[in-house]
C-alpha cells in the first residue's frame, strides 16, 4: 500500500485526470496485471503476434505511435524498441516507469492526451442525456491526428467511455445499466475510429468486442457488444480473453472479453 501511495502522489498528472480517477485507474490497472496475468498470457502472446505480424509487411520502420500506451502490457517496451526507430506512446496518464524510460532514451516520447477529449468537459455533464449529447458532439470533431509508419490502438475501444460513465455515474447517484453502458461506448468507440482513420500510416487496432459474465458455475448471466463498423479494414484474427477470473472483480461472476484485431494500410 505504501508502494502505491508513493507511486499515486510521484506519477506526473493533471488534476483532473486525478479528480475524475485516470490515475487511480492507471495504477490499480498494473496490480491486476500483476494478479491476473497467467490468465492474460494468451491473450497478450495474440497481442505481440498482431503486431509482428503488422511490422513485419512495412516498407520501412521508423516511427510506431501506440494510442492508449497505458503500461504496454499487450507489446512490450523491448518489441517496440527491436522493430521502430522512434517510439511515441500517447496516453492520458503515464506510469512512472515511462518518464524515467522517456528521459533515459531519446527513442521513446510520451504524449499526454485525452484521446476522447471528453474530461475537460466532464464538470459540465448532470444526466445522461447530456453523456450522449457530448459524444455527439465530439463525434464531428477531429480529436487527434498523427502520422508514423504503423500507428497501434491496443484494447482502448471499450475503454474510451468508462471514466466519463463513471464521472456521470456520481452526478446522477446511480449505476447505469449495462445496455446504456453499452450505447455510450458504441459512441465513443466509434468516434475514435472515424480519427485512427485520419491518421497517416497503417493502422493496427485490436478491441474487445463482447464482454461476457458468467456465473460461478461458469453460466452464461450477461453478454455486451457494441457496434463499430469496420469496413475498409482487414480482419487479422479473434481471441477470447479471460480478463477477470471468478473473484477479481466480483466473487459472484467472472469476465471475459471476445477480441478482435484488424489492419488498415
């Protein structure tokens, strides 16, 4: 605990991506690695083998952009650094370990960016009518644009939405259902991938598509899927990804993801 209290205080962020729980989030993500990642191997092997598999067509391998960079579970520092000269991870909070890595090594440059440039706004947010009306919004803007040889968005899809459901969720004193999660991410994931599209490079994007609960007797109690049209990209494979395993997030179900990966020159 004091490891984490010194990590939370030491990791560079702004105030409100600590007010509205970016930073908890970034750390309390790296312990569940640390929990679950016997589970997650074979999920992040399909990961890794995605993105050799991109890298390994290019004409020339420069520059990689890797949007939503979190901790780089999914492909590692050393994978980056064997295949791309320079190396940009974008993300809202990065982890202490990242800066160190940015200063020591003039290959690797961090950007800090709300990718859905929704926190800004998330002060203003008092129902869910006005959730759909921002993602309405920022769905006709450009929210980012960048330019490398091979440009990664890794498991950031369903992730878009969640802090400001979350942030809406206290206003309104209520958890919203599953089926209005569900919308709200639809928004958001979509939004995101009109603005990979604007990016100039090929585009390697790998998502959970559904996410499924189950019951200790491993029955099947809910199952989510957003919409996300993914036309003009190739299909690369699909994996099931045991992200939660009965007694991570509730000892009353357990939480899988179905993923699938895609490429687009």
């Amino acid at each position: 605990m004091f490891v984490e209290s010194i990590e939370y205080l030491l990791t560079p962020t702004s105030p409100l991506a600590r007010k509205y729980g970016f930073l908890y989030s970034s750390i309390s993500l790296r312990h569940r690695y640390e929990r679950c990642k016997k589970k997650w191997i074979p999920h992040l092997k399909n990961c890794q083998d995605v993105f050799l598999e991109a890298a390994k067509d290019l004409p020339q391998r420069n520059s990689v952009v890797v949007l939503g960079s979190a901790h780089l579970h999914e492909i590692p520092i050393h994978l980056l650094l064997q295949n791309f000269e320079k190396i940009t991870l974008v993300d809202v909070v990065h982890p202490l370990k990242h800066h160190w890595l940015a200063k020591k090594n003039p290959r690797v440059t961090l950007v800090t960016q709300d990718l859905t440039s929704a926190l800004k706004h998330l002060e203003k947010l008092h129902s869910l009518s006005d959730l759909h009306a921002l993602a309405n919004d920022l769905a006709g803007e450009q929210l980012f644009k960048f330019k490398a040889d091979l440009i990664v968005s890794g498991n950031l899809l369903s992730q878009l939405a969640l802090l400001p459901i979350s942030a809406i969720e206290k206003v309104m004193k209520r958890e919203l259902t599953t089926e209005e999660k569900d919308a709200i991410c639809s928004d958001f994931a979509q939004t995101h991938l009109r603005n990979l599209n604007g990016c100039e490079g090929k585009k390697l994007i790998y998502a959970d598509r559904e996410v499924i609960y189950k019951d200790p007797e491993g029955k099947e109690i809910y199952r989510g899927h957003y919409d996300v049209n993914f036309n003009n990209y190739k299909e690369m494979r699909k994996w099931t990804w045991e992200i939660a395993p009965l007694g991570e997030a509730s000892k009353k179900y357990s939480i899988d993801m179905n993923v699938e990966a895609y490429i687009k020159d």
